[in-house]
C-alpha cells in the first residue's frame, strides 16, 4: 500500500489543477480512510478545492463520499458520536445531490449510486435517526432523517440490500403514531383548562360591569350639571363678542377698501412685468441650451471623425487629405518593412471556435500596435494572421533600421512569454515568423473611396520572403538590413539562402543587441551608449 500511496502522491505533485489529480486524491483519503482519517478528511478536502476550481462534477461528488465515510469513521471515536454523523450527514447529502444529477443526465451507472449508498450512507442516516428517537428524544430530527432515508434515497430502496430501510419505515411510523397521541393529550388539557379560565373570568367580568355602570351614572349626573352653567356662561361672552366684532369690522371695512383697490392695481402691473420678463429669460434660456447642445454635438462629431480618420490614416496623410482632398503619392530613400506570420495558425484555427481564434489573434496584434507605436513605427495593414508595418514613413527618418528590429526582438519576446504561458496551462500556442528588409519604397492613399494607406516596391516583396524563409522565434533580416545594424546587433549570418521569386538572399538572424550597448543580460533593451550612437546614426550615409 505505501508504493500505491506514493505513486499517489507524485501523480498529485506533476499534475496540478487537472482530473487526474482529483482522481489520485480521491484514491488517497479512500485509501487512509480507516488508517489515519485526518489525512483522509484533508486528502478529501483538497479534491473538493479542485474539483470545484475545474468544475469536474463526478471528482466532487467523489470527494464529499469519501469525506462522508472519513467523518463517520472519526465519529464513531467519540462518546457522543451526534455531531459527526451530522457531518458525515451533510457530507454525504452534498454528495448524493451531484450523483443525482449526473444520473439523471446519464452521466453516472446505477450500480456506482446503489454502491455509494450502500458504503455508510444507510447506516449514518439510520444510526442518526435512531439516536435522535431512541436517546435524545428528538422526534423532529428522527423524522427529518427517516424522511431523506424514503423520499430521497427511497428511489433506489428496492435494490439496496439492507434491511436497515424496513426497519427504519417502521420506527418512523411509531413515532408519527406517538407524536399523534401526544397532541391529541395535549389538545384536550388545553381545551379543559381554557373552559375553567373563561367562567372565572365571566364571573368577575359581571362584578366589574355592575361597578362601572354604578359610576358612570354618577358621572354623567355632574358633567350635566356642568354643561348647563358653561353654555349659560358662553352665550353671554359670545353676545359680547359678536357686538364688538360688527362694529371693527364696519371700520375695517372702510379703510380696506381703498387700501385694496390700490393693491390690486400694483400687484397687476408687476405680474405683468414679472411675466413678461420670465417669459423672455426662459425663452433666452431655451434658444442658448439648444445653441450650446448643437455646438457640443458638432465638437463630438468632429472628435469622432478627427479619431477614426486617424485610426485609419498616418496624421501627415490625413491633414493632406483634409485640406486638398486628395494625398500625393511619395517616394522614400530607405525605409524598413516589417511582416510577421503565425506558423501552425491553420492547425490551431481547427481545433477552436472562430470567436476564440480571433479573439486570440486580437490579443496578439494588440501588443504588436503598442510595440510599433513605442518605436515611431506606421503599422500599414494586417492579412489574415499576417502582420506588416514600416520605419521610416510617413515622415522619412534615418534610424528606422534600428528601430524596426529593435520592435522585431520585443515582439519575439512576447510571443516567447505568451508561448511559455500557454504551455503551462496545457493550451495550444502559436510561433511567429519575422522578417525586415530595408531599401526604396513608395507610399500614399490610392482612390477616393474607403481610403487605405499603401506601401509598394521590391522592397515589400523582399521583406515578405524574409519572413517566409526565417524561422519560429527569430529575427531574419536581409543582408541590406545587416550593414546598416552590424554595429549595434549581434547576428548569425545563415549564407545565401533561396526566396521564392528573388533566387539567393544573403540571410541573417539577428541575435542580440550587442553586450556593450545592452541594459540587459538578453539583449533586448539597449543601454544609454546605445542610445547616444543613435542619436548620431545616419542609415544613408552608412549605405552609401
């Protein structure tokens, strides 16, 4: 058994996060079940950690069996063995839940649910309910695990041989019986004690009418007596009050009405003027809102169209197009083309949906765009999986030679990072393809419907075979493109190789920035002194 245990346990070690995993985990508590029952609970546990984390169902409802039969088996230890066969109880419920499921799905044989309910599940259940009836004298919970031993487990009750079930039918009946009979007692002490309280109470409720009746005649003798003198003493004081009021409400009345009428002129002039001027700050209002939503609306769009043109079209381009109409094709000394292809793209793209393969590729050309922006490279356009870009346009500059390879290396190192990532997580990956040339070229927008900014020459073409003949995770460049970087790089010159269409190309693989002019031990990321020579770098006059 420890040669099993262990194989067990290397299983575990090298295949984390998997079904294989679960499976030897499941195995392991099952196997130190009656040997070590907390290494067999914490074995379980795990399984239960990653079965949920990789939603493998069958592996969970496993997992909970086993903690189950563990919680039984550390239960059956203590003098009161209750609460752990409730957690064998909960445990086990958890776990015939999902076997449930899955069977009902076809996902599981009848003979694996008999088996599992035939290992401990029957006898926790009754051995519960048998203390809750026997010892405890808790009816409600003896009644509550007789139930889940018949509706729920009831299903299979007939190929389960264990006569536990027969037995267990039957205390349940006597406990409804006696429960029964217990309420029927207690009913009928309650209806005896309630029919003593109510004449009691009916004898001192007659007293107390007679009492209330009593007084309240006495009462009702001195508020009458009062009520006559205090209408006498309020029908004299009203009199009085009435002449008072008749005479200031005729002065009043005299001085009010001059008052009034002046009042009422007043107020209709200023609810003139006040209407009139409401009327015109409101209508003022209105007209300045809609100005200044059209004005907001017209700023957006403009923003809009100012941010999509640009999307589409280098800056330099799209101010030519906005003020002429049109954009002149230009012609360029050196400029350095840039083209990346996925090797085993195609086998890949069978074995995903298209939602996740785009999504993927996305998440690739994604970073290519951050990288090319950070070295002041156009990106022109992508095909497919293939990507292109160049150095040196719009705006011609000296340096595109180094920067474009500079770019090549981050982005090898991306795929490299992502490729490693993949790997671990057991998922497919891709491997680029990368080739530069450097020479003339020309470039411009071409049309006047669905505008595109183009690059064309045997330069393109050349760049093209440069990364159809390079190799995965390298950078190939043309001889051209080396004797304008041999300074700044360290290469591999691979010979005269064939492209297709253009015969033999003296090929290089560029390695590394060289070791003096790197910031870094992979030389990828040049140094100060790197930066000073490029500064000074002139790729025109190094060509010629």
């Amino acid at each position: 058994m420890s040669q099993n245990t262990d194989s067990l346990k290397v299983v575990i070690n090298s295949s984390p996060n998997t079904y294989q995993q679960v499976q030897s985990l499941n195995a392991l508590s099952k196997a130190y079940k009656a040997k070590d029952t907390q290494a067999a609970i914490k074995y379980a546990q795990k399984s239960i950690e990653v079965a949920k984390k990789i939603k493998y169902r069958e592996g969970l409802a496993d997992a909970y069996a086993n903690l189950g039969q563990a919680s039984a088996f550390l239960a059956d230890e203590q003098s009161d063995p209750t609460e752990g066969y409730e957690k064998a109880a909960q445990y086990f419920r958890q776990s015939f839940d999902l076997y449930d499921k899955l069977y009902s799905q076809g996902k599981l044989s009848r003979t694996k649910m008999l088996r599992f309910l035939e290992g401990g599940v029957i006898t926790v259940y009754r051995d519960l309910a048998d203390i809750y009836y026997s010892e405890k004298k808790n009816y409600k919970q003896a009644s509550d695990k007789y139930r889940m031993l018949f509706t729920r487990f009831g299903e299979y009750s007939s190929e389960i041989k264990d006569e536990s079930l027969v037995v267990s039918r039957t205390k349940l009946l006597n406990q409804k019986l006696n429960q029964e009979l217990l309420e029927k007692k207690q009913q009928a002490l309650k209806n005896e004690l309630q029919i003593k309280k109510v004449e009691k109470e009916k004898d001192s409720l007659a007293l107390a009418n007679q009492r209330r009746k009593i007084e309240s005649a006495k009462r009702e003798i001195r508020l009458r007596a009062l009520q006559s003198e205090n209408l006498k003493i309020q029908k004299e004081n009203e009199e009085k009050a009435h002449r008072l009021k008749i005479a200031a409400q005729e002065a009043q009345l005299k001085r009010s009405r001059l008052l009034t009428t002046s009042m009422i002129v007043g107020f209709v002039l200023v609810f003139v003027i006040v209407g009139v001027l409401f009327y015109s700050y409101r209508r003022q209002k209105k007209v300045n809102q809609i100005i200044s939503r059209q004005q907001a609306e017209i700023v957006e769009a403009k923003e809009r169209s100012e941010t999509l043109l640009l999307n589409i079209l280098p800056r330099e381009v799209a101010e030519e197009l906005k003020e002429s109409g049109k954009a002149s094709i230009r012609q360029y000394e050196m400029v350095s083309v840039l083209f990346t292809d996925f090797k085993g793209f195609t086998s890949i793209a069978e074995k995903i949906t298209p939602v996740a393969l785009v999504r993927e590729l996305e998440t690739c050309f994604l970073r290519f765009d951050e990288i090319i922006e950070k070295y002041n490279i156009e990106k022109i356009k992508t095909i497919g999986d293939a990507y292109m870009a160049a150095g040196g346009i719009p705006i011609a500059n000296q340096t595109n030679p180094l920067d474009v390879i500079l770019a090549g290396l981050e982005m090898q190192r991306y795929m490299n990072e992502l490729k490693a990532a993949k790997q671990a997580a057991g998922e497919p990956y891709w491997e680029l393809r990368l080739g530069i040339n450097t020479g003339k070229l020309i470039a411009g927008v071409i049309g006047k419907k669905k505008f595109a900014y183009d690059v064309w020459g045997d330069t393109v073409n050349t760049a093209s075979r440069m990364e159809s003949s390079g190799e995965v995770g390298k950078v190939n460049i043309s001889g051209k493109t080396y004797e304008l970087v041999k300074d700044f790089f360290e290469c591999e010159h691979r010979g005269k190789v064939t492209a297709k269409g253009k015969g033999e190309i003296d090929m290089y693989f560029v390695r590394r920035i060289k070791v003096e002019l790197s910031a870094d031990e992979q030389g990828l990321v040049p140094n100060e002194q790197f930066k000073n020579m490029r500064d000074g770098y002139n790729g025109l006059a190094v060509a010629s």
